[in-house]
C-alpha cells in the first residue's frame, strides 16, 4: 500500500516522499480514505502512529482540489487541540505537507499576544488550528468568521473532556454550519467521548486500528515500588547510574512540578519544568533546550504535555501515577514514537496502588512491581491516615466535565443553637 494508492494528489504524495514517507501506518491507510469520501469519523490510535498526518493530508487535498484561482481565502478546516504544544505541533504538520501549495494554515491560542494572531488572520487562511479558549475569545469578539467551515476536527477528543472544555466547544459550535464533516482523533476513547460523538457526529465511521485503549508495543513498562519520600532520591539514581540524557518526567501538579525540577537540580541533574501556569515564551525555550540536549531532564504536567513531539525521546518516568488511566497511555506514548522503541518507568507507592489497578483494567495488563536494590520499600511504613483523601478516577472526571456528586450538592445539616 502506498500513499498514491489511496487517492492523493500527486503535489501532496511527492511532498510527503521528500519528508522520507514511504508506506502508510494503519490508522493513515484506513481513515485517508474515509476522510476524502467526506465521511464523520471516530479514528483510535497509539500516540505516535500518524494521527495527525491521518487527517491533514486527505484534508489538504480536498482544500487544493477545489480551489479556484480567484478565490478568496476562508477558514475552511478548524481543528481543536486541547494545548497550545498540541496546536504548535499540528500547525506545523500541516505546513510541512502543504510545502509548495496554495494553502495558508494559522495557529491561535491562549499565552501569547492575540494581536501578532490576528495580523496572521487577517492575510486570509484555509487552516486554522486553535485551542478552545482562544478560539472562543476571537469568536465572542467576533473578531473571526467560521460560518464557512466544512470540516471541524477534534484532536486528543478525550483530554477536551477532561479539561472541562465541552462547554467552550458547544459555544464554538454554534458559529460552526450544521452541514459539515466532523473527526475525532484521539490515542484513548471512554464513555463520554461516545455520548459526545452521538451529539456531534452524523454516522460515523469507527476505526480502531489496535484494540482500544492498548499501549504501544514497542514500549517496555517496568514499575517500582517504593517509598513517597524516596521517589525523588530514586529518579535522580536511575538517570544519573544510567546516565541518560533526555528523560521526560511526569507529576500530576504544577507546584511538584517545579519542587521536583529544583531537587533534581540540587543533584546535579539540569532539569526543567513545563506546565500550564509559565508563558508560552518560557514554555517555548524550555522545550528547545531540552530538545537541544542542554537540558537533561524536563518534568512536566499531563496538560502540558499533550503534544509534545521530541524524536528520539527514548525515557518516560512517571514520578506520579496520574488520576485518570487514560493519561497513563498518552505519558508513555510520548516515546515509542513511530515504530523506535521505547521505556517507561511508573514509581509507585503503596498509596498509589489503587492507581496502578486502574491503569491494569484499561489496558488489559497486569504489572509486577520490581524493588530497586538499596530503595526497597518499607513494609513497616504506617501511611498517615489523617491526609484528605485523594479524590477517585471518577470524581476527577465528573470534576472536570463540570458535574458535582449528588452527595457534595446536599445541604450540610446544622445543629440548633444552644
């Protein structure tokens, strides 16, 4: 099977040979076509198969092959990225593949000035790719115009979700025709993405070109168990033993983010943080160095990592397991990337365990916790019982898509004066 074989242009085919793509991946041989015959799709696939390119190039041939020489430029495709690393990524997909072609593509999101985006919409585009709240911004100011799109495209659908994005995009909706092409692309699909894909969708297509929600074979998992407080101690060992040089490390908060770049950092490790609440600017520099190698370890949130394409990236440590087992298959991805291979490495405490039992469920798997010579966990160890309790998978999800638990809703009772 070959790019040509499945109906391009040959503008685009001889542009993705220069770029060194010789056969499609599964998830690109089974929605190109799809894609081109103007179907809705629910397309499910491993991070780092091709995703982007499943859609960009059948929507870049649709875009050259009804052009009209005197046509004045309207945004006719909008694809939707949960952060604005996603939005770079996929912007910048789409002008390599439209090297050579009439097509203009323009990224807006939030973090940087609206103004410079602006001037680029202001010189007219077929493409533009925005994170929602941006987007939603320039809508409300009417300072765009989407009534021409024809094909809205919803990447990474689930972290939308999660990241209590649906009523921003159900706002975006609006302004959108009722007679268009709409695609969900995502590494991960759970019941909520299906309910929205009932609202959205006109019968779909489903491809799934592995079964659902797996990880990456080309990945080994290994997962140590060990003490909280030893974690950081640990991480620092096994980076600087092994002497790794581009290891990608994941917490679930922007403050553990930045105290565990700082005690990397105290052992010798340069190490960086990347999360929501730093400028783009700083976002933008951090990233550079570590892919320049001048940083050697970067931690980061699961929010700011979506998106994240580093070649080579052969290390994923999670120092945190993350709350929803959904993140779990989007962390590890981010290395075994097209066909390399890969290894990720989850620290896991004994009040983590409940956790790791939620990512065993999803994925099909079942983990054998190794202990590291000289970090073996305290089995004497009393957990402090008397800490919050760490919220459930469910109730972080329910928090994220903006419900509240009937229990949480009721009235406290009050006890009468006395």
């Amino acid at each position: 099977m070959s790019f040509t074989s499945l109906g391009l242009l040959k503008e685009i085919t001889d542009v993705i040979h220069e770029l060194g793509y010789v056969t499609p991946t599964p998830i690109q041989e089974a929605a190109i076509p799809a894609v081109l015959d103007k179907k809705d799709l629910m397309a499910g696939a491993q991070t780092g198969t091709g995703k982007t390119a499943a859609f960009a190039l059948p929507l870049l041939h649709r875009i050259v092959q009804n052009q009209q020489s005197n046509e004045t430029r309207h945004i006719k495709v909008l694809v939707l990225t949960p952060t604005r690393e996603l939005a770079q990524q996929v912007h910048s997909s789409f002008i390599r593949y439209s090297q050579g072609l009439a097509v203009n593509s323009v990224v807006v999101y939030g973090g940087a000035s609206i103004n410079v985006q602006l001037d680029a919409l202001k010189q007219g585009c077929e493409i533009l790719v925005a994170t929602p709240g941006r987007l939603l911004e320039l809508v409300m100011k009417n300072l765009i115009d989407l009534s021409k799109v024809e094909t809205l495209v919803l990447d990474e659908a689930d972290r939308m979700l999660d990241m209590g994005f649906i009523i921003d995009i159900q706002r975006i909706l609006k302004k959108l025709p009722y007679k268009r092409q709409t695609l969900f692309f995502s590494a991960t699909f759970n019941d909520e993405i299906f309910a929205l894909s009932k609202t959205l969708l006109k019968d779909p297509k489903l491809i799934e070109v592995n079964n659902r929600n797996t990880t990456a074979a080309e990945v080994e998992q290994l997962i140590y168990a060990v003490d909280k407080d030893r974690k950081s101690a640990l991480l620092s060992y096994l980076i600087g033993s092994k002497n790794w040089k581009q290891v990608l490390i994941f917490t679930r908060t922007k403050q553990g983010a930045d105290e565990l770049a700082k005690e990397m950092g105290k052992d010798g490790i340069a190490t960086q943080s990347i999360h929501g609440d730093k400028s783009q600017g700083a976002r933008d520099r951090v990233l550079t160095d570590f892919k320049a190698g001048k940083v050697r370890a970067l931690v980061a949130t699961d929010v700011a990592a979506r998106g994240l394409d580093i070649e080579q990236l052969q290390y994923v440590i999670n120092h945190e397991l993350p709350y929803n087992a959904e993140d779990y298959i989007h962390r590890i991805g981010r290395t075994g990337r097209a066909g390399a291979t890969g290894l990720a490495i989850s620290l896991v405490s004994e009040k983590e365990r409940y956790l790791l039992t939620d990512i065993e469920k999803l994925v099909g798997e079942n983990f054998v916790p190794q202990w590291l010579p000289g970090f073996e966990p305290d089995l004497n160890k009393v957990e402090n019982t008397n800490k919050k309790r760490e919220p459930s998978r469910k109730e972080l999800r329910a928090k994220a898509l903006g419900h509240h638990s009937s229990k949480s809703s009721k009235p406290k009772r009050r006890h009468p004066a006395r």
